[in-house]
C-alpha cells in the first residue's frame, strides 16, 4: 500500500503509521482509518466505548467514516488492556461485530482489524492462533515503516499533549497581567491583534514583556474571541459575525500559521500563573477541534475548567465536541490538517 508516498507492507506497517499521523500513542481507543483501493486515507480516533449501545455506536462510527466520500473500505485498530467478557472471544465483541455489521451495510466493509495491548498486537477478526499468532510490539516499532516515519522527522508522544509544567516564573507575574490589563482598558499603548499578529508570524520564542501583555490581552473575552478569529483571518478588527470560525465550517486555514499560534499559546500558558491558562488552554482546545483531535481537544477544554471553573468558552467547546459534531474543516479533505 501507499500512502504519502509511504509503502506499507503489512499490518505491522499500518500499526506504526497510526501514532505518527496522530501524534501521540493512543490508548484506550478505537482508530479507524478509511481507505481507497490500497491507499489509506482519513484517521479517526475515538475513546473506547462505555456504552452498552453498539449499534449506536457503531451507525456514529459509520457516519464519521461516510464524511470520506471516495473511500470504498476501512481498518480498524482496537486499542486497550481490557480482557475479552466471559465467553466472547475478543474485547468489545458485541461493539466489534455491530461494526463490521454496520460498515459493510454502508457500503464501506471492514477490511481488517486488530487488537493492541500494551504487551502484545494480533488480528481482531481471527481466532485461530494457529494463523493469526501473538505478535510482539517491537514488529511495530522495529519495523522499515516505523525508522523512515523517524527519518522523515515525524515523531510522537506518549499521549496528548495536554501536560504542562507547572508555572516557576517571578512572583509578581500576575501583578504584571493585571496592569497590562489596566492598560489596555485605559490606553491604546498595547495592540492586541497586531502583537498576536505579529507575534504568530514571526514563530519565535515569546519575550517576557510579550507574554504578559498577550495574557493580559487573552484575559478579556472580546478581545480573545478576536485573536481566536486572527490565528484564520488576520486582518479581522473583531470577532463579530466570526461563529463560522469557532465551528470550523467553509473555512480552509494556513495549517502551518495555525501551528505557529498553537505553538506561541503554548509558550503562554508555560508563562501563566494558575487561573490565567484557561483562555489559552481552549484556544488549544480549539485548534485540535478545527484538526479533527477532539479528544485532545477535550482534554485542554478540562483542562481549562480545572484552571477557572465555569469558563464558559471552555464550557461550549465541550458542548459542541460531546454533541459528537467533527469540524467540517477536518471533514474535508480539500481542507483539512495534514500533519508536516
């Protein structure tokens, strides 16, 4: 098979591409990849169910899969630790079968599968050790696929990276976002578009004084909605009439400007105190939702809730993600994420 110009070989191949393309080591979850002939397409990541519904569940999976209207079949990678229930013989069988059931009523059957624990990888859909055995993880990570993903720069982590240290920087830093706040209430010393404009375009390190007053600036609601509207459209003076943005539908971003702000925010929240991060934790949040991460999304969204309970922008993004809604910007392949 080929995909980016990637060969992959064998199930092996599929199983190391799957965290390079989402960054991070997934767990707990089922990974669903379309594909079209021999090529794989879209990815889509959901946390494994707790529901006792599989035919609900899998009609939403078949829903999200149909967003890829060209695709004619899919994968299926089942990520867990969970034992197989008495007297089934797989994790999840009644979610797995109601999947296979569904897919191939869709038009779009379920090519293959497989099970992934933190031990041990084997084919989902076959029982027979005698032709589908135990294999071991390092046929993942030692394979060819594997070593030219790393060749080509690409790299994950463990998991989503919603972990960040905790704040270390002068005692007096919340002092400081206080009075750049004063001073953007009562002056025009500090603009805040230009500076987050700028600030994005350049892609370096975040001074000090740059910092605080962009947190100052993220601290106020009109203002952020703005800046969250300036990381797509950097000429917007406010964010009225911007909802279309926040939803991530008819939009088609620069990506690699939507990274440099992901990166720039993350410089900010390293530089916040406690109860400062919230605003920069769902503007995260939010450009993982635009990529079609929402379960990365999700975490910065608690995250920024643990941060400043009740933030209500934070509050409405978990809304819009756990009414199971997938950014039409990710939906469309014209327009959605690749990862560099």
């Amino acid at each position: 098979m080929l995909t980016n110009e990637l060969r992959i070989s064998s199930p092996a191949d599929i199983l190391s591409f799957v965290p390079h393309t989402l960054g991070f080591a997934p767990r707990e979850s089922f990974v669903f990849i379309t594909m079209r002939g021999n090529t794989l397409r879209a990815t889509l990541r959901v946390d494994a169910p707790t529901d006792t519904n599989p035919k609900g569940f899998s009609r939403a999976m078949a829903d999200y899969l149909a967003l890829d209207t060209v695709a004619n079949a899919a994968v299926l990678a089942v990520y867990t630790d969970q034992p197989a229930a008495d007297g089934t013989p797989r994790p999840f069988n009644e979610h797995v079968e109601a999947i296979v059931e569904t897919l191939d009523a869709a038009g779009l059957p379920l090519k293959d599968a497989w099970l992934v624990t933190s031990e041990h990888w084997k084919n989902l859909l076959c029982d027979d050790l005698r032709c589908c055995p135990i294999e071991s993880l390092d046929s993942i990570t030692d394979g060819h696929l594997n070593a030219e993903m790393i060749f080509r720069g690409s790299s994950y982590k463990d998991a989503p990276g919603t972990t960040y240290p905790t704040f270390n920087g002068p005692s007096d830093t919340a002092e400081q976002i206080e009075h750049a706040g004063h001073v953007l209430q009562y002056s025009e010393e500090i603009n805040g578009s230009e500076l987050w404009n700028q600030t994005i375009e350049q892609g370096r390190p975040v001074g000090p004084e740059t910092a605080v007053q962009l947190l100052a600036c993220f601290q106020f609601p009109s203002l952020r909605d703005t800046l969250m509207c300036n990381v797509i459209e950097p000429e917007r003076i406010d964010a009225d009439g911007s909802g279309y943005l926040l939803l991530g539908d008819g939009i088609a971003p620069d990506w690699a400007r939507v990274d440099r702000a992901e990166d720039a925010a993350r410089e900010l929240i390293t530089a916040a105190p406690e109860g400062y991060r919230a605003p920069l934790l769902t503007v995260i949040g939010w450009l993982y939702y635009l990529k079609g991460q929402s379960s990365v999304a999700a975490k910065h969204f608690t995250a920024a809730l643990e941060d400043v309970p009740g933030y209500r922008l934070a509050e409405l993004m978990e809304e819009i993600i756990g009414n199971g809604r997938i950014a039409p910007v990710a939906a469309d392949e014209a327009t959605g994420y690749k990862k560099p």
